[in-house]
C-alpha cells in the first residue's frame, strides 16, 4: 500500500520542511521518502497543492460513556468522530456507569485501539465514590498510565494524599480537574457580571483555584515524605483550567520544580461568559467560560509553556439534557471533531504561527507515546487541511451527541483528509 | 410601539418603551376605575397563563388584565421543573400551542426559560417571573407606582432592601430604574447581595437605616427561602433584627418616604405589621396598578402582530 501526497505545505513545527511545499510519500504505514518532489508508482496519489499538513491530535481529556451511555456514544461513533478530527490518540476518562475499574475493563479498552487509539484513565476510588480506592497497582499493570477522580477533583483531603503517595512510586500521572465542591455548588455560570444579569448561581474563579492550592500543596508534602523513592516519571496533572490565577499557580510550581503538567479546553480559548449571555445550554461547560482577561491569561500560559497541552475535553450530551432550561441543563461539550480546526482559526486570529506543541508533541510526550514526527522510517500519520469557510451545521457532527458549542459557526480551516498508517480518510 | 413581539426582560427594554407602557397604563387605569371595566382590544386573542411555579398575584393579575381586554384565557400550572415531571417545557408549551394560543404568560423558576421558549416557538411571550433573573411586569408597575408617588424618577433615590440575590424583582427594579436616571442603593446582609452588582451602576450598603434615611422610596423584598438552596445568613429572627423595617424606622426619619413591597410580605421578618400597614405604604396601590401595567403590556405586544 503506497499512498503519495503531492505539493503539500508542511504546517509540523518540528519537521525539517516546516512552512515549505513537499511530497510526503508512505508505504505500508511507514515514511517511505520526503521530498520536493517524488515521482513513483502508488496506489493513491492526493493532490494537496492547497492543503496544509498538521500532526494527528493526541487529546488527553475524552468524557468515556461506556458503558452505560450508548445512546451518547459508542465505539463507532467515538472512533468515527475522531478520525473526522484528526484525533488518533486519545485518553478516555473513567466515567462510564458502571465504572470500568476492574484490570479486565482497563485492559477491554486499550485493545478497541483500531483506527484511533484509546489509552483508559482509571478511577482512583470504586464507583469515582471518593471512598474506597481501586485496586491501584493492579490497574496500573493491566495498562493504566492515568488515573482519575471520574472528571473531577477528589474533594476528601485525607485521600487524595493517599492517593498522591501510594500513586508516586508508579511511573503513572494523576490527573485531576480542579474544583472545590462546596465552592461550585448548583452554580452555573462563570461568577461575575453575566452570573449576575442572568440570575444564575455563579460558580467563583476561587473554587478552582483553592483546589489547585490544594492539590500542590499535598504534591509537596507527599514529595517531602518520600524517603527518595519518588518515581520520577509521576506527575500531577491538571486539566482544565479556565482562568488567569490558575495559570499563575502552575507557572509558579513549575518553577518551582514540581512534577506538574496542565491542559486547556479548546472551548476556553474561544469563548468567554458573554458567550452564555442567550442561555445557550450548548455552551454550558465545566469549568465555565470565564472573562476576556483569563482568555488572554490560558493563551499566555500556552505560549510560554506552562500549559503542556490543549484537550477537547469532548463530552457528549444527549439533546434531552440540552434542549431545556439552562439551570436544568447538563454541562459539556462535544469537541473531537472541532478541536483542530477551532484551533487554528483562533491561533491566526492571534497570529500565532504553530499549534502542533498543544494539540501532538506535549501530549505525546505526556503520555509517553511515539510522537511520530514527520520522518522517514516514521509511522505515518498526519491531517490533511484546508483553507475554507464554512458554517458549521449539526448535520455534520458524526458524534452521536450533537452538543457542540460551536453550532452555526463559520471555521475557516476544515479537514479533508487524515491518515493513521495505512488508513487514509478523505472528508 | 413595542421593539420586541416578547417581553422577557427589562435589560433588553429601552426608556422610551418603558414611557409608552406606563403611558398606556395610565390610560388603562382610568379603565378600570369606570363602572364598565371591560374593553374590546382583545377580543378573538386567546392568551395561555402557564405557571410553573407557584404564584397568587402575579396569576391573577395577568387573567384579570386578560379579561378586562376581553382575551379568551387558559391557565396551565404545574409545581416542579419540567424535567422531573418527564415531559419537557417545549413539549409543554408546543402542546398548549396546537390549541392554537396567541400569547404565552409564563412564571418558570429557570432563569432563561422564557428565553428559551421564545427561540423555539413563534406566540408571543411574556415573562411572568423566571426563577432568579427577572419579573419585568413587577419592575414595570412599580415605575408606575413610583412615579404617581414621585414624578419623574429621574436623580430620585430608590432602595432595594432584603434578598437583592435571589431576586427576580430586584434586578428588573434596577435596569428599570437605572434606565430612567434614578440612584439606587441595594441593602442587605452581605451574603444576599449579587458579588458583581456594582458594575450595573448601584450602591450597595448594609445599613438599613442609614437606607432608610437616604432614600425617597425603599422596595423591600421578601426572603426567599424557597430559592436559597443553601443557607446564606443565621435566622429569620436575626434577619428581622438587624434588617427588618418596622413602624418606629419610619416615623423616626426625617422626611417621609415611600415603602414598598412586591408580596407576598413574611410579616414580622422584613417588614412589621404597622409599618406594611402604615402611610407610608403604597403596597395595594402597587396590586391595582399591576393589573393595569399587565394590560397594557398584553395591548402593546398584541397590538404588534
């Protein structure tokens, strides 16, 4: 199986034909030649004279909803979703119901990997009750690099250290979405101004920021008591952060030397509170958008590295949970299929020349998998983009949930083509 | 005329549409007050009064200004959210519309539903009360209240005292009044006012008499407990204590000044017995002008189509 790709702009960042035209040729899933130009015998030949290629996305942060959530999502459309967003790679929270928390359920879904592959998160606690902890090792063997308090914050202290110590003698990331509970209560909404004239609980900037006091502040009390046997792979990872303080405190332990990583939301670099201001429940996200200033704050944050990675944080909703009253509403978004060309079009909207760090090398190197670079003898893979507007319809979500909070938007990047080995999809 | 075929709220209301409704109210008014108070305006207009919440006043307020227009009316309530029962408020409200109904009057204790209701469906629609975000009819009639007591609000002092955050009349109140030039200082324990309330231009304090004392009109709020879904101050004794309005508050101020109270009054909490039922009070005026504000509200959207 040979497949060329003729005149295509290189947009990887760390490819050698970075921002120049070039001929990509692959055979049998693997770089073959790059070159100016290739002339040879293949069984596909695409020509992308005004395409662009990207890295596939590797997205750390994917609401699972199997079990139990079928008629949200399932194998199919999960893996159909991803490949039309050129997400290859990605992590699957523990927030199936029931939980997959047994070795077996860990080990049942890494091998759905096919087209795309799946790395399952595990659950810390039986059920994500924040009581009884899992069999942690065991579910570390059976394949589990990450684990999880569900897609939130352990809110009991006394085990979330535990967690953190027993957790760090593993080479494993425990990843956590910051959020203080008694803080966020019923809210809905950033708290602020919009919270306000929209008569909606808010939900403070202090419920996410406490916990990630928190959380470092355990981190280093658990690397103070360690007797030296820290593995030096483990990590604390925050996902989601959504404001200016947050990213303040993660650049601070960075510095400070701490094992921290941290993520954004594609949706967060987009939209703010006044987003919400039509009671759009597709817009209902947790943590809320916040305000311009934390926007301007979490791309900062990206640029000078404190934030490694940028998620879809996808999260299917059935429309029974969406088409009603914004305070009954359910809170996500789906975004596999947005992340990429959301990406890009607010990248160039802060002239900002490659997005390929956020969204393939940091979280590759998070998860510590291939990166795939765009090299001979490399696994080839890779999107294939091009430079069009178009209004985004739910006619064109292959999601099975269509709550997606960029409905009757117009992209002006869009997806035509991806390739994961020897499997080429054209959109 | 009226810019919007909905009336969802008064922060999307300009002044020049607040003057007209209150204009056509007064004229309403002088309806009312004739031997035969029925006019034809709305005669073949049939009008849905859907409640979702529990509600006396505003309810019958709305069905009486219906009637004295001559509106063929239906009343749907339903205690509870519409999820819990199993069917959705659109399935709801499409259903009343096969009826084939022409205007909506809905109290919902979502914030945002009538706002909701109206991208998904072409009656018109007017807020009767969505949970914690506004009661524009409520902030309309006490305009009108105001300015029989007070003339052009305009630079006038209005207070609004007790729970400013789990108040649907109080942010009306304060787009309402912010958009005729009057001051408005919100007064209340600290836990019960909204953390980003200034940027709408009000003060806020939380000394009541000191309120008192600045004001030319308070509009004192009830408590409401039933939307505090967690606790924000110690008890209702205390409240009372410290934040309640009593008789002896009025009478010791140095000018006189207009109290106000959208009901139902928790009697002996925000206000006692001899202060709601003193001179002072304009509460009654309030209920009668209500019905002739409802009118003109229904008159002005009906009279779009």
């Amino acid at each position: 199986m040979r497949i060329l790709f003729k005149s295509v702009l290189i947009l990887d960042s760390t490819s050698t034909y970075f921002q120049q035209k070039v001929d990509l040729l692959a055979e049998n899933g693997i770089w073959k030649e790059l070159a100016p130009s290739i002339t040879s015998s293949v069984d596909t030949q695409v020509d992308c004279e005004n395409l662009s290629w990207y890295p596939s996305v590797i997205d750390l942060r994917v609401h699972h909803t199997l079990p139990g959530g079928e008629f949200k999502e399932d194998w199919n459309s999960l893996k159909s979703a991803a490949i039309r967003g050129g997400v290859l790679d990605m992590a699957l929270l523990p927030t199936g119901n029931p939980v997959p928390q047994q070795a077996e359920a860990i080990q049942f879904i890494a091998n759905q990997t096919t087209e795309v592959s799946f790395y399952p998160i595990a659950p810390l606690t039986l059920d994500n009750k924040g009581e009884n902890f899992t069999d942690l090792y065991d579910l570390h063997q059976a394949g589990a690099e990450w684990f999880s308090h569900g897609a939130g914050s352990l809110q009991n202290t006394d085990l979330m250290v535990k967690c953190l110590q027993y957790l760090q003698t593993l080479p494993v990331t425990l990843v956590t979405r910051p959020n203080t509970e008694g803080l966020s209560l019923y809210g809905q909404i950033h708290e602020g101004l919009q919270s306000t004239l929209m008569g909606l609980k808010g939900i403070p900037v202090l419920a996410e920021t406490l916990s990630i006091k928190r959380d470092l502040d355990l981190l280093r009390y658990v690397q103070s008591n360690s007797f030296g046997n820290g593995n030096k792979e483990f990590k604390l990872h925050i996902s989601c952060l959504s404001c200016q303080e947050s990213v303040d405190l993660i650049r601070q332990a960075k510095k400070e030397g701490l094992p921290v990583s941290a993520d954004v939301a594609i949706h967060q670099l987009i939209f703010t509170e006044s987003d919400v201001s039509d009671f759009d429940t597709n817009k209902k996200v947790n943590p809320p958008f916040r305000t311009q200033e934390d926007q301007d704050a979490l791309w900062k944050g990206l640029v000078d590295g404190t934030i490694d990675a940028i998620v879809s944080d996808h999260h299917p909703v059935e429309v029974e949970m969406k088409e009603i009253e914004f305070d009954q509403a359910s809170f996500g978004v789906v975004g596999l299929e947005t992340l990429l060309p959301a990406l890009l079009q607010a990248a160039k909207l802060r002239n900002i020349q490659s997005v390929d760090t956020w969204i393939h090398h940091g979280p590759a190197k998070l998860l510590g998998i291939d990166s795939a670079q765009l090299a001979v003898g490399n696994p080839s893979k890779g999107v294939l983009v091009a430079l069009k507007n178009q209004e985004y319809e739910a006619s064109q979500i292959v999601s099975k949930s269509k709550n997606s909070a960029f409905l009757n938007h117009t992209f002006d990047h869009q997806i035509v083509g991806v390739l994961n080995g020897t499997f080429y999809t054209s959109f | 005329m009226l810019k919007s075929p909905h009336l969802l709220g008064i922060k999307d209301l300009d002044a020049e549409s607040i003057d007209l409704i209150v204009k056509t109210a007064k004229e309403f008014k002088e309806v009312l007050n004739r031997p035969i108070k029925k006019v034809p305006s709305l005669r073949d207009v049939t009008i849905a009064n859907v409640f979702f919440e529990n509600s006396t006043r505003t309810r019958l307020s709305f069905e009486l200004a219906e009637k004295r227009l001559s509106a063929d009316t239906i009343n749907f309530s339903a205690s509870g959210s519409s999820v819990k029962k199993g069917e959705t408020l659109l399935d709801t409200v499409n259903n009343i519309l096969a009826m084939k109904v022409d205007m909506i009057v809905m109290r919902h204790a979502s914030p945002g539903a009538p706002h909701y209701l109206s991208k998904h469906i072409k009656a018109n629609i007017i807020n009767a009360g969505d949970g914690t975000h506004e009661h524009p009819t409520q902030a309309l009639l006490d305009t009108f209240s105001l300015r029989e007591k007070l003339g052009d609000l305009a630079g006038k002092k209005i207070a609004i005292i007790g729970d400013i955050l789990h108040s649907r009349v109080a942010l009306s109140n304060i787009y309402a009044l912010k958009k005729q030039g009057a001051q408005v200082r919100l007064c209340g324990p600290s836990t019960l006012i909204p953390k980003h309330i200034q940027s709408l231009g009000v003060e806020v304090s939380h000394d009541v008499k000191e309120t008192l004392a600045w004001c030319d009109a308070a509009n004192v709020l009830r408590i409401q407990l039933e939307r505090q879904q967690i606790k924000y101050f110690p008890s209702l004794r205390e409240y009372a204590q410290f934040f309640g309005i009593t008789r002896k508050m009025l009478d010791e101020l140095p000018k006189e000044i207009v109290l106000m109270h959208p009901g139902p009054i928790n009697r002996g909490v925000e206000l006692s017995s001899d202060a709601a039922d003193s001179p002072h009070s304009i509460i009654l005026d309030q209920v009668e002008n209500g019905v002739a504000i409802r009118m003109a509200v229904l008159y002005l959207l009906a009279s779009r189509a």
